[in-house]
C-alpha cells in the first residue's frame, strides 16, 4: 500500500512538472508590441525616427510616421528588451525594458535631443572632395 501511495505520488509530481514546463514554454513565446510617439524637447513630432528594439534573439524595428507616432511589434515578454531611437541631428537615444504582464502594449515615448553640432576654430572639414579650412566656431544646422 505505501509502496502504491509513493507511485501515485510521483506520478502526479511528473504531471504537474509536466504543465509547469509546458506553460513556462507556452509564455516565453508571448510577444506584445510597444509603441509612442518621437518627439524634440520642445514636443515637435519628429518624423522618420528609426526606433530598434533588440532581444536576446531578436531584432525588430519601426520609422515614425508624420506625427512623430511609431510601434514595434514582435517584442518578446519577460525577457529584457533594449530599445534606441536614432535621427539624423538628433543625439541616439537609449532604454532598456522588462515587460511581464500579457496582454498590454506598453507605451514609450522618446523625447531626442539635438546635437550640439559646433566644429571647432582651425579644424579642417571634407565635404565633396575639397578640403575646407574653418577659421571661426559655427553651428551646424
């Protein structure tokens, strides 16, 4: 008889164990989307922003539209995720995220700075070919 109670015992350990791994595997392959709106520090939407968000196993990424607003897709839940936003005169911006609820699409929105793009006084500068010698500071605009 308690050799029979230690089987059963075992038994319903192998099955549980059993639909542990299988949800733990059924959520690990759960993704969401995050998405926002780009925009300047002063709240000016800013258009074609490259947004990349990078997994341990996956790269995904989106362009804002006109409105500065963008969404990434395909963004695997509880495991970290790090997200960049890049745009040409505009400083690269960087983030990491943990999402671990199903069900939500999270909302990110970037605020990118603008480079302070100033070339210094007797630096020199190629631009098509000619060498320009710059005698004065100036910003880039």
């Amino acid at each position: 008889m308690r050799k029979m109670i230690i089987s059963i015992e075992i038994i319903i350990t192998i099955i549980l164990a059993s639909v542990l791994v299988g949800a733990t595997y059924s959520v690990s392959n759960e993704t969401t989307s995050i998405g926002g709106q780009v925009t300047d520090s002063n709240g000016k939407p800013i258009s074609r922003a490259i947004i990349i968000a990078r997994s341990s196993h996956n790269t995904e990424y989106a362009i804002s539209d006109g409105s500065g607003w963008y969404a990434v897709n395909n963004i695997p839940i509880f495991e970290e995720i790090k997200i960049s936003c890049t745009k040409t005169h505009y400083k690269t911006f960087g983030t990491a995220i943990y999402i671990d609820i199903i069900g939500i699409c999270p909302v990110l929105n970037i605020e990118l700075q603008k480079k302070n793009n100033i070339i210094k006084e007797n630096s020199m500068v190629l631009s098509n070919s000619l060498s320009v010698f710059i005698t004065k500071w100036f910003p880039i605009k």
